[in-house]
C-alpha cells in the first residue's frame, strides 16, 4: 500500500530561521541572476513569469537551463518555486527525504507566485525521484562531473526536469540527489540518452551503491497541502 504524507505548509518559517550555514540552492534566473534565496521574500515581486530560460540544477551552461516556454503555468511556477529548495540539515544523506529540505518555504513562495501571477492553484500531481549514493574511494571524481553534467542535460532536452539537486558527499562519501519531473513519462524520455548510458555504466566502477525510489508528489487545491506517494 502506498504511504502517504499530508502537510500543511501555511505557516512559513521566518527568514533566519532556514539554516543560512547549510549550502544555497543554485537555482538562479538565466536571466536575473543572483540566487532565489538570497533575493528574499521582499524581492518577489521582480519575478518574471515569462522568463525564457531557468537554472534549475546546479549548472549553469545553457544546454542545462530549463526551458519554460513549453511548460504550462502550474509546471512553470514550481520550477520557479523550487528554486528555493535547500537543505536544512547536514545529514541529509541518509536522513528521511521529508524532513530534509526547506518545503514550507517552497510552497509558500508557490502560493505567493501564484497569487501575484493571478493563478487559481489546482491540484496537480509530479514525478519525484530520489537517489541515495555511496562512492568508492579514490574514483574520477571529474569523470563523475562530465557524466553527470551531460546527462543533466540530455534530461534538461525532455523539457520536464523542474529540478534537479544533489549535495556533497558526506565523511563516508554518501550522498542525496533527486529530481522533480512533470511526470514519469518526461523522466523515462529523459534517461534514453548515450550520456546516461555511460553514467549506469561508470556507476559500477565509480559507487559503492546506488539506490533509488519513485514518488508522486501531490500539490492539493489552493498549494496549501501537499503529499508524497510511493
């Protein structure tokens, strides 16, 4: 049976209380620049619902930029949304994926772009994959970057990665990453390419072990309530 989590984001945590000393989320505008975190609640009003191009991972060369042009609006302001997803804890390695990140925040800044964009939120459902990692001692480690990297982009091309995060290996060389996809159709798309080829085959030199789930995330009416199914 599947699980379910429902939480009610309305109540947003203030701004010093978000754990600045953990890494910043790298999810900076193509077009504005600078990181969505760092801009702050009070700059919210200077988004641009019809930017062109987003950075939504962190990469910053265009091949790895989201395009939002043929996204629909409720795909177009999560992505936006996601770019203030951050840790909040320092072992998020191997700590459970729910209690990780900053998702209060997350939908609240959804709610706050919906409203400015003048968009009624309808319940909506998206593609979450996680990967939890351990790396070999002493592998390639910028091989590891280029098969990565390029296999961002070979996703970035399906036009439904809204976010890709992964954090630094932990003193046991263990690690997080996931992705949010506008749904699974759009990750299985995204994962036929040659890059993501080379990446499963360098994994069995290159990690200890990878293991990895599948969610549907669940935005309710109004972004108020979310859930993650397995």
């Amino acid at each position: 049976m599947a699980s379910t989590v429902i939480i009610n984001t309305e109540n947003t945590p203030p701004l010093a209380d978000r754990h600045a000393n953990l890494p910043n989320p790298k999810g900076t505008s193509a077009k504005l620049g600078g990181t969505r975190l760092e801009r702050g609640l009070s700059d919210l009003k200077s988004f641009q619902f019809d930017e062109d191009r987003l950075q939504a991972s962190p990469y910053a060369d265009s091949q790895n930029l989201l395009d939002l042009r043929g996204l629909s609006t409720p795909n177009r302001l999560l992505a936006l949304a996601l770019t203030f997803l951050e840790p909040i804890r320092s072992d998020y390695a191997t700590a459970p994926y729910l209690e990780s990140f900053n998702w209060k925040l997350v939908f609240h800044m959804l709610r706050q772009m919906c409203r400015d964009a003048n968009f009624e939120w309808q319940e909506q459902e998206f593609y979450v994959v996680i990967f939890r990692s351990k790396l070999k001692q002493d592998i390639d480690r910028k091989r590891l970057g280029e098969l990565d990297q390029h296999s961002h982009a070979e996703a970035c091309a399906s036009g439904g990665l809204l976010k890709y995060w992964f954090g630094k290996t932990d003193d046991q060389n263990r690690n997080l990453a996931t992705c949010i996809w506008r749904n699974r159709e759009d990750a299985r798309l995204g994962g036929r390419g040659p890059w993501h080829a080379q990446a499963r085959q360098a994994a069995k030199e290159m990690y200890e072990r990878i293991d990895f789930s599948i969610h549907k995330l669940v935005v309710e009416d109004g972004a108020i309530d979310w859930r993650l199914d397995d």
